[in-house]
C-alpha cells in the first residue's frame, strides 16, 4: 500500500466547483461545516434566497432554499458526492460539479492544497 505522502497530488487543473441546493441555513452551515473539516472542501459560500422551480413526482414545486457553492478537486469529488448524500435532508440532493477552465493560479493552487484526496 502507498503511504499517503507518496498519492499523486491534485494540481490547480483538478479544481472543480460543486453547486448544492439545501432547504436552509442549517442545513447549509452543517454540509458546509462538516466538507471543509473533512477537508472535502476547501471552500464552500453560502448564498441565501435562491428559488427553486423543478418537477418532482410529476408535480411542479417551487422553494425558497439556499445554494451552496463548493471548491474541491476532481479527486474528492466522489467522497464529497457521498457525504453530500449521507448528511442532507432530501431524498434526492442535487449535487453538481463543475471543472474549472480557468483562475488566479495562487487561489486553485490553496485549492489543490487544502483539499485530501482519499
């Protein structure tokens, strides 16, 4: 078995934005709370008053919620994905990842760095 400090590290391309919707402020501050202690995450922001319109078992719902947005790396992002699950309310959470194209370098870099692959 490979010693943790011999894992490839992630690079700054590795970066990935997460958006992830939670019904309130709780809810939000635990996930958020919880991925970058896990060092899932380096950085989740949290933006209030978003409304969300979608379909769900063929009725069209409408709720206030709140967004988080999540910086990680592609290779957390599975572990993130599942902890994501593990902790929220919703029977179906939306998590959706992003690749990054582009950025201050320095800032994807503390990116890649603060984030624990496996």
């Amino acid at each position: 078995m490979r010693e943790a400090a011999d894992a490839p590290q992630p690079t700054a391309t590795d970066a990935r934005v997460v958006l992830v919707t939670a019904p309130d402020e709780a809810t939000a501050l635990t996930l958020a709370r919880t991925l970058v202690d896990e060092s899932l995450a380096a950085c989740c922001s949290l933006i209030p008053g978003i409304r969300s319109v979608y379909r769900w078992q063929g009725e069209r719902c409408e709720e206030a919620e709140w967004l988080l947005v999540i910086k990680t790396t592609a290779p957390a992002l599975a572990r993130l994905t599942q902890r994501v699950i593990e902790l929220h309310s919703y029977e179906v959470p939306e998590v959706v990842a992003l690749p990054i194209v582009g950025g201050a370098e320095p800032y994807l870099e503390w990116v890649a760095q603060s984030v624990i692959a496996s």
